[in-house]
C-alpha cells in the first residue's frame, strides 16, 4: 500500500484554479521531487497534501488512513480524530525554518513529541540529541535559534521533523532561504536521509540535487502534472516541450548543467 496517495486534486483561490487534477502516489521507500517554474501550484499541492489548505475536489490517503474522499464531485474530511492520526504520520519542513525563537534547539526538537505525541521525555531526549548528532549539530542542543546560521536552523528544523517518527517527510524549497554553502549542507542531510530510504517528497528549485537523490522526478506546471519519470528521463530526455523550455530556462539562468 502507498504511504501517501493523492487522487485528481483541485484547488481554485476564487476564479484562479491553481491545481487541475493531480495525481500523486509515493510508495515506501521512495523518493520523488517535484519541480516547475513559479505559481506552478508546487507549494499549494504540498499544502492540501499536508492539511494546511483544503481540496475542492480529489482524494487523500496516508496508508490506509483516509484523510479526504470525494463525493458529488467534492472532497469531504475525516472528523477530527481521524485527521490527528493522518497528521501523526508526515512531516513539514518549509523554506523558512520557523523554530520557536524562545525555545533551545533541544526543546524545539522534542516538544511536540513530548506534549503532543505524549512519550516518554528522557526517552525523546535521547532521541533527539542522536539525530542532532546526524544533522552535524552535536553541542548546539542549548543555544537559541537566533545563534545558528540558516543552514542549521534548517537542520534543527528537519530534526524537529524527524523526531515525529513520521512515515514520509515533505519538504518545501528546504534551501531557498539559504546561499550556496549553507545550502549544501542542508542538501548533504537530505541526500543522508534518501541514502537511507526515508520516504520524502522535495520540492525544489536545485536541479542537480534533484537529479541525485530521486528516485522520481515530477515536473508540475499549471496546475498538473506535465511529465514524471526517473531523474534520467525527465533531466535527459523530456517528452513534452513545456519539460524542455522549462529546463533550458534553468539551464541559461543559472549556467549549471542539470
Ligand atoms: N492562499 C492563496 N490565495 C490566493 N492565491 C494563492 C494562494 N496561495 C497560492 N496562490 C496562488 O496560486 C498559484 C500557485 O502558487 P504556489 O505557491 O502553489 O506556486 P509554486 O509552484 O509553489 O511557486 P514557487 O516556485 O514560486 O514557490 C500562484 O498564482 C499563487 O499566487
Ligand atoms: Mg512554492
């Protein structure tokens, strides 16, 4: 079973209709980016699949967990109860890494673990000083947000991420905010997390990055899916024009070879 399924999403802001009818199913395991130029409807998609915003029409699944089936042509919720569970088992990291300011990279990591998903604190603690280890922050466990560069309060943020025990992570232009070598870094963490097979979804502008790590590439523009494939496939030999006008755009903008 799919860990993650969206079926013919819709989504209009008033007469603009920003998502018209996407499809996405994420197996255990996998790795896929989604690409495409701006307003392509990337982060809106990302946002009705992680609850932020509704669909107007089109189906939603984590696993067996339904989070939104359709009716006359409409998406419907679960109540509330079935929601929470939904939520238990994915995890966000944005372009910006909104830590809570007051809080210690340890108490960003392990709060909602302990106040939301209710275990054991020394158990989480534990936990959570491990992965800071992984994302290179060992020692950085007391200082404040204010007193990291960008690049590791991204790191802390995909921590605070993981800490959830989520079953597929989503990012949203995880390095945008940052410049180049703060960028690796972060992209150097996500490329250890691909490694070892944590099931993500990346939205991204980093087209070699992409090109690395996925296993899937989908291309979105306008509001649907123009062309997906292996990161060969789309990078090397695109089927549609939009795919290739849009990668030759990139190509000339940023002088790298995707
Ligand atoms: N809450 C909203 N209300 C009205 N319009 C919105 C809203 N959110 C997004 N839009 C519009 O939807 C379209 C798609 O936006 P979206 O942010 O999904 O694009 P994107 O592919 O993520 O772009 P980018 O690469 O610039 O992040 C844009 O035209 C945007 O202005
Ligand atoms: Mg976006």
């Amino acid at each position: 079973m799919a860990v993650f399924e969206m079926r013919n999403a819709r989504k209009a802001f008033g007469l603009l209709e920003v998502l018209k009818g996407v499809s996405l199913k994420v197996e255990k395991g996998e790795v896929v980016s989604i690409i495409g130029p701006s307003g392509g409807g990337k982060s809106t998609m990302l946002r009705c699949a992680t609850l932020l915003e509704t669909m107007d029409s089109g189906t939603l699944a984590y696993g067996e967990n339904v989070a939104a089936r359709e009716e006359n042509g409409k998406s419907v919720y679960a109540g509330k109860a079935a929601l929470a569970q939904v939520r238990r088992q994915f995890g966000l990291v944005f372009q910006q890494f909104d830590l809570f300011p007051h809080y210690t990279v340890l108490k960003n990591v392990c709060d909602a673990p302990i106040s939301v998903q209710k275990r054991d604190k020394a158990e989480v603690e534990a936990e959570a000083m491990a992965l800071l280890d992984k994302m290179g922050l060992k020692g950085k466990e007391n200082a404040y947000p204010y007193q990291l560069s960008g690049g590791q309060q991204q790191r802390v943020a995909i921590a605070r991420a993981l800490a959830m025990k989520p079953e597929i992570l989503f990012f949203d232009e995880p390095t945008s905010a940052l410049d180049p070598l703060l960028t690796g870094e972060v992209l150097r963490v996500i490329r250890s997390l691909a490694d070892e097979h944590m099931t993500m979804v990346i939205v991204t502008h980093e087209m070699p990055f992409a090109r690395a790590v996925s296993d899937r590439v989908v291309f979105l523009d306008g509001g649907v899916i123009v062309e997906q494939g292996s990161p060969e496939q789309v990078f090397e030999n695109p089927q549609q024009e939009r795919t290739r006008e849009f990668l030759k755009s990139y190509r000339e903008t940023s002088g790298a070879q995707a």
